[in-house]
C-alpha cells in the first residue's frame, strides 16, 4: 500500500483534491458503488494518515543519508580545489618570470635594431645618392639618354622615383650652367608623369582598385597629381547615367564613387566635393539650360524651372552628406550660379502668365456663354432710375430690363479653375523667391487674383445682376434672379478666403506687406458686398412693389365690405400674393447662408408687414368684410412664420389683434384694446384700425371709445 501511496505521491503535478477523491472511490468500491460507509471512510482517513506518518519518517531517514553523503564529497571536492589552487599560483609565478625575460629580451633587441639601423640609414643613403648622381651623370652627358629603365613599362615604379627625386635636385641647380640637364630632367619628368597617368586611366577602366591605389601615391608626389583627379572625374562621369534624366542616377553615382575614392585617394573630401562640382557645374547646368532655353509657352517654362529648381534643392540635400566639415554652403552656391538668371526675371514671368491664364479662363467662359462683355456705365444705374420713375408716373415701360434669362454669369468652376491657377503660382513663388522678397512677389500675385476673380468676375456679374433686378413698381410678376447671383458670389468669396488662408497669408503675416495685403482684399470685399446689399435692397423692393402695385390693382373694395353675408375665406389678391411670397421665402433660404440669412428674411418679414400693414388702412370693413380681412391676415402670418423671425411674427400677431378690432362688438372695444398684444401700441394706430370699421360713426357718437385716447405705448 505504501508503494502505491509513494507513486500517486510523485506524480506531477500532485492534485491533493484528486488523491482524496481516488481514496474515497477506492473505500466505495470495496462496500459497493450504491451504498456510503461514513465510518469506514474515516477509518481509511486515519490508517491513511498513518501509513503517511510512516512514510514521511522513511522519507526523512532517506535524507538525511543523502546530506551526509554530500558532505562528505564536499570536503573531498574542497580538499582538490585547494591543490589546484596552489598548482595554479606556481604557475602565474612562472609566467611572471617568463615575462620579464621576453621583455628583457625584446629590449637587447630593439637596442641592437636601433644600432644595425644608425648604420644602414647613413649607408642606405650613400647607396642612393650614389645611384641618383649616376643617373644625374646621364642627364648632364651630351646626347639622349639610353638608360632602359626610363623605357621599361615594367620599371615605371622605379623610373618614376628616380626622376621624382632627380626633379626636385635639377630645381635648386643654377640656371646657367644646368640648362640642357635641367631641361632634358623637365622632360622626362613630364613624360613619366604622363605615362603614370595614362597606367591610372587603364587601371581604371580595368576597376582594378589596388592598382589605382598605387599609382595615386606615386602621382601624389609630382606637380601635376591634379590631372589624375580630372582623369578619374572624367572618365567616372563619361557615361550616361539616368538615361533622359540626369538626377536620376547622381546620388547612386556618388556612393558607389565615394567608396572608390576612399580607397584610391589621400584626401576623399576633397575628391568627393570636386566629383559633385563637375556634376553640377557640367551635368546639371547644361540639362537646366537645355529645358529652359525654350520660353515660348512661359507657363510650361514656370512649371520646368519650378521641378528643376526643386528637384536640384533635393539633390543638394542628399549629397549633402558628402561636406560634413567641409564648405557646407557650397551646393547653394552651385544651385544659385545655374539658376540665377532665370531666378532674376521670375516673378515678371509668373505676374504675366498668371494674368494671361486668367484672362484667358475669363474669355473662355464668356464665349461659353456666348456673352460679350460690357462696359459698365458710370451712371448706368442713375440712368435706370430715372426711368424707371418717370415710368411709373406717365405709366409707361420705357425701362429696358435685361435679365439675360436668368443667367447669373457666375461660374464656382471658373472660380476654382483661377484660385488652383493662382495657388500653384504661390505656390513657385515660395520655392522660387529669395526670403526677403517673398512677401512683396506674394502681394503681387495676390492682386491679379484679387482683379481677376472680384472685379473681372463678380463685380461685373453684380453689375449686370443689378441691372437685372426689375424696377420696384413693376405690374407684372417680376422675375427675381438676383439670390442665385448673391448665392454664387459669396460662394466664390469663401473660396477665395480659403486660399488666401492656406497660399497666402502664412506668407505676409509679420511683414510690412500684411497690412497691404489685408486692405486691398478688404477693399475688393467692401464692393461686393455693398453691390450684394444693394442689390438684395433692389430685389425686396421689386417684390413689395409688385405685391403693393397688385394688391391695390386686384383688392376689390367688396372683400371687406360686402352687401350680404359670403363664405368667411382668405380673398383671391391675398392667395396670390402668398402664393407667390412663398417660393421667394423658399428661394432666400436656399441661397443665402449664415447671419446673413437671418438679416435678409427678417428684412424680407418687415416689409412684408409693412405693405400689409398699409394695404388694409385703405379700406373700410363690415363684420364679413372683418372676417374676411383676418382670414387675409391669417394666411399672411402663416407664410410668415417660415422666416423664422421673432420680430416678424411678433409684427404679424399685433396685425391680427388689430385686425380683431374689425370685428368685436364696440362694447368690448375697450377691454380689446387694453389686452396684452394691443396695450403696447401707440393710440394713434389704434385709432386709425378702429376708425376703419364701417360703424365708426355710430361708435363714436356712443361711449366706447371713452378712455382709449388714454393708452400709451409701454
């Protein structure tokens, strides 16, 4: 039992529920898996507990043989390190002795190089000046010189050092009495030089690095070491690269030749900036003047000296890296000297072509519109006017209206299409412009947008909307297109404001031009906005006009006065009237936007009381007649809830109060009159809506009206 205890016991993991579970099936098995024993349950718990006890103790017993076991290898293993340890210090002894005779050694030796040189160097040297006064002795013999080693490819080293060496002798022997040696040393000098130079080109070619490497230390030494940087250079950059594109391969042409360089040359940096300066001075200039030369469409000139220019700028930023200590300004430098001319004369450019593009979409939409454009009279509208009065007195039409059917000629395409023109012209003036005249360059391009879209465009439209808009005693219905044209405008102007907020502004503000800047867009606004208001003023006057004229034309007396009773209905003149008030409403909600909304259909609610307002005090009502004149006001107080208008409804109510004066019997007159709507007014209008009703006379006579002169406004 114990054995079987010790393996569920050394089961990983061990589960202390399971073990307890598998005792208790294993006791219920033994009695029957139906029956429960509570008693031999317990009596199983406590010999388990037990046999436990039993176990732990044999456990025990087992460990403590262990650790004295391992006690016993400790000491022995302690005991074994110890004799390692004293072998190891022996040694370290050793290699300390060892030590000292190396460098006691090394000593004698370095001593007895130094001796063996002091010899050699003083030998050495005769040796070689022996060897240079024997080829100086050739120089000075009559007659060309026949030693091989100056025509043996295969000695070049070896001639080159000579000669080298020859030359910087030949340099301080005197003229007179040297001449021929010296001269014949000059040429041979060249010569090698020469042929070193051409070995370097070959090695080149043949990209065998280590070759080059030894020949620019031996060309470093004579005068012209100069030409094989050149020959590199050229022979580096004689191939195409980029195909059509030159600055497409550069910066992969610098890395893979600055690692070269690295290798070959002495001083890399200075290399490497001389590489860059013939990219730019040859490569560069000559493709920027062959795409620009041609300026006979200046607008795809702008657009190839803006890419050239930036993609140069980008060009110097990523060959940067190669003047880490060196003249950091001198890409600038190269960039400005290839660019400059054309730098010089920009902004004319870009002031021409935008003007001309500008006229150009302005033409285009006016042929579109197969409209010719007018010239605006100065006292056109003076002239319209007086017209339009003496019309209305003789009653005759000798106004010519020209509403060009409704066309607003006003385009929001059109409007893009100039501000997208405008916004990359800032956009080549902020990269094309020098920082101190940015702003100036950035005002003039702002005026011909200003001119071209506000006054070629809007205000010539507001013009000819204005003209447009009917005269206000009109006897027909008139057409009204002047919102549509007021729509479209303040539309463009919030486009406009955009640009100007994103192109325009970032550019002038903290400079002396803001200022500038600010005034002539304000300046431009101001007309179109006061066109817009005077227009918006004209076109609520031909709507009232109209509703006055007509009311007065189509009110029959016998609406508010009739002989017998009829059908207490709103009079056909009054449905006409909203019928069509609404659609206007409509239209002004559509077409105006923002505060001014609120303005114009407030503006719209009080002229439209008012004309009701004076259109009732002409007439004279009866009880039907007041029925019929408060079914009017209902249905002009129904339209005019749509405005939205507090001040407007309020007008519309107090009409309606009045207009109940019409029909109350003139016992209640007073108590009317004092109510909250009415008790505000003053007396006089009051007097004026009572003294409409057709018994005024008899309630004058009677005491009703006793103590209404007495009310004031509040």
């Amino acid at each position: 039992m114990l054995s079987q205890y010790v393996e569920e016991l050394e089961q990983d993991p061990f589960e202390v529920e399971e073990f307890i579970e598998r005792l208790c099936w294993r006791t219920n098995n033994e009695i029957g898996s139906d029956q429960f024993d509570p008693d031999l349950l317990h009596e199983t718990f406590v010999e388990t507990i037990k046999d436990m006890k039993i176990l732990q103790e044999r456990q025990q017993r087992k460990c403590d043989k262990l650790e004295e076991a391992l006690k016993e290898e400790q000491a022995i293993f302690v005991k074994a390190i110890d004799k390692f340890v004293a072998k190891h210090q022996v040694s370290v002894d050793y290699f300390h002795q060892l030590d000292e005779k190396i460098n006691s050694v090394a000593g004698k030796v370095i001593h007895l190089g130094e001796q063996l040189e002091n010899v050699n160097i003083p030998r050495s040297r005769a040796v070689e000046a022996q060897l240079l006064l024997a080829h100086m002795a050739e120089f000075l013999t009559p007659g060309p010189i026949v030693n091989d080693i100056y025509n043996d490819k295969t000695k070049l080293y070896e001639a080159a050092d000579i000669i080298q060496k020859l030359y910087q002798i030949s340099q301080d022997l005197p003229e007179q009495r040297f001449s021929n040696a010296k001269k014949k040393i000059g040429d041979k000098y060249d010569a090698i030089e020469m042929q070193l130079i051409e070995e370097f080109a070959t090695a080149q070619k043949m990209e065998n690095i280590e070759r080059m490497k030894e020949l620019s230390d031996i060309l470093s030494q004579f005068k012209g070491y100069t030409q094989v940087i050149d020959v590199y250079i050229e022979q580096s950059q004689a191939t195409t690269y980029g195909g059509r594109d030159v600055f497409e391969g550069i910066v992969p042409l610098c890395h893979k030749h600055y690692k070269i360089i690295q290798q070959v040359f002495s001083a890399p940096d200075k290399v490497i900036s001389k590489f860059i300066l013939n990219i730019y001075q040859l490569k560069i200039n000559q493709f920027v003047q062959t795409k620009l030369d041609d300026r006979r469409d200046e607008h795809k000139y702008l657009k190839t000296l803006s890419e050239l220019y930036s993609r140069t700028l980008k060009l110097s930023a990523e060959l940067q890296e190669f003047f880490k200590g060196s003249d950091d300004d001198l890409l600038q430098k190269l960039t400005a000297n290839i660019f400059d001319r054309h730098l010089a004369t920009y902004i004319e450019v870009e002031c021409r072509t935008l003007d001309g593009r500008c006229q150009a979409e302005l033409k285009k939409f006016y042929e579109t519109k197969n409209h010719q454009k007018k010239q605006i009279e100065r006292f056109q509208e003076l002239r319209r006017d007086m017209q339009a009065l003496i019309g209305a007195r003789a009653n005759i039409n000798i106004a010519q209206i020209e509403d060009y059917g409704g066309e607003t000629f006003l385009s929001e395409e059109l409007a893009i299409n100039l501000l997208q023109q405008s916004a990359h012209a800032f956009e080549r003036c902020c990269l094309l412009s020098k920082e101190a005249d940015l702003p100036r360059h950035i005002l003039k391009l702002a005026d011909i947008l200003l001119r071209h879209l506000l006054h070629e465009h809007c205000d010539y439209a507001l013009d000819l909307g204005l003209q447009a808009i009917p005269i206000a005693e009109c006897k027909s219905v008139p057409q009204i297109y002047f919102f549509d044209v007021a729509q479209k405008c303040n539309a463009i102007v919030h486009l406009l404001e955009k640009t100007y907020s994103a192109s325009v502004i970032p550019n002038v503000v903290g400079t002396p031009q803001y200022g500038d800047c600010i005034q002539k867009k304000r300046s431009y606004l101001e007309t179109v906005e006061s066109k817009i208001e005077t227009g918006l003023e004209r076109t609520l006057n031909a709507i009232f006009g109209w509703v006055k004229t007509y009311l007065q034309n189509e009110q029959r007396k016998s609406d508010f006065k009739p002989d017998s009773d009829v059908d207490t209905v709103a009079s056909n003149a009054c449905l006409s009237v909203v019928q069509y008030l609404n659609p206007m409403i409509g239209l002004i909600q559509k077409t105006v936007d923002g505060e001014n909304l609120a303005a114009v259909l407030t503006e719209f609610g009080i002229r439209y009381h008012r004309t009701v307002f004076e259109h009732l005090q002409q007439f004279q009502y009866n009880t039907a007649g007041a029925m019929c004149a408060i079914c009017d006001v209902n249905e002009y107080r129904k339209s005019a809830r749509v405005l939205q208008s507090p001040l407007v409804t309020q007008l519309f109510d107090v009409l309606h109060a009045l207009c109940n004066l019409l029909l109350v019997k003139h016992e209640n007159l007073q108590e009317v009159c004092g109510g909250e709507t009415l008790n505000y007014l003053d007396k006089s209008v009051v007097m004026n809506f009572i003294q409409l009703r057709s018994d005024y006379k008899t309630i004058k006579i009677s005491n009703s009206l006793k103590g209404i002169s007495d009310q004031r406004m509040v």
